[in-house]
C-alpha cells in the first residue's frame, strides 16, 4: 500500500499537469488580460497606426503637392529665361542697327565734311588764281606797255589803249596755252 500510495501521489505531484486552482486563476488572468488589451490597447495601437498612415499619406500627398509647385516654378523659370534670351537677343540686334545707322551717319558726315573741305579749297584755290590772275594781268600790262612804248617809240600812257594792248595780248598768250594743250593731249 505504501506504493500505492507513493505511485497515487507521485501522480498527483506530475509537474506537467498543472494544479487545478492554478489553470483556473491562469484562465481568469489571461481572460482579464485578453480584455484589457482588446479592449484598452489595441484601440490605441490601431488609432496610433492609423495616424502614422494619415501622416505617412499626408506627407506624401504633400510631397507631390510640393514637387509639383516645384515643376511648375522651374516651368515659369524656363519660360522667364528664354522670354530673357529673346529679349537679349533683340536688344543686341537693335543695338547692331542702331550702331550700323551711327556709322553710316558718321560716314554721311565726313563725306559731307570732306566735300565741304574741298569745295571750300577749290573756291579759295580759284580766288587766289583769280588775285594771281589779276595781279599777273597788272604786271604783264605794265611790262608790255612798257616794252610796246620801247618797240612803237612812243608813250602808251593812254589808259583805254594800254587796256586794249594788255587784253589782246594776254588773249593771244591763253589762246597760244589752249593750243599747246590740245597738241600735247
């Protein structure tokens, strides 16, 4: 019987089996627990993941929202600066024109200048051959009257005759020049 009793509370004693008040508060225990946590955590952890989510998409969608105002800014700075490239462009080519016309202007201006210069040389060159002219003319008079008072024998004082002997003969030394011209040419 001692072995029986020993073999009934070796049984008794299986530390695999668990002593029934034990499964019963282990049970109760896990049941408050399972409710607590249903109940009280898992609302929170599913707000809490829920929040993460809005976020998550909130910052995505803020994200794209940004991008695309970024695009847009790059769009109207591309725009900006080929409107500037075109706007440059013309510039310089006004400028071009307007440097083109300057130039053709000073060159308008210096010819009108030059010709200006030489008309007012030709007319001073002409007045001063015309002084020489005259002063040549009073000279040759003078000399000719002279040498025709020495070859005539006689005093050309008269002032209509010693005009008329001067002309005709500074004729005949102009026509004398125009046909020796006309052969050397």
């Amino acid at each position: 019987m001692i072995e029986a009793a020993s073999v009934l509370a070796a049984e008794n004693n299986n530390p695999l089996l668990p002593h029934p008040f034990e499964l019963v508060v282990g049970i109760f225990s896990f049941l408050v627990v399972l409710i607590v946590v249903g109940r009280i955590l898992v609302p929170r952890l599913q707000q809490t993941l829920e929040e993460r989510t809005q976020a998550i998409e909130g910052g995505l969608e803020r994200a794209e929202q940004a991008q695309k105002e970024a695009q847009q800014v790059l769009d109207q700075y591309k725009a900006q600066q080929k409107a500037a490239a075109v706007e440059a462009s013309n510039e310089r080519r006004k400028a071009e024109e307007q440097g083109a016309q300057i130039i053709a202007q000073a060159k308008e201006q210096a010819q009108a200048e030059a010709r200006r210069i030489v008309e007012n040389a030709k007319a001073q060159i002409e007045a001063e051959r015309q002084q020489a002219l005259q002063s040549l003319r009073a000279e040759i008079g003078a000399l000719s009257v002279e040498l025709a008072g020495r070859v005539v024998g006689e005093s050309l004082e008269d002032s209509a005759r010693q005009s008329r002997v001067v002309d005709r003969f500074l004729e005949e030394l102009e026509e004398r020049a125009r046909t020796q011209e006309q052969i050397t040419s």
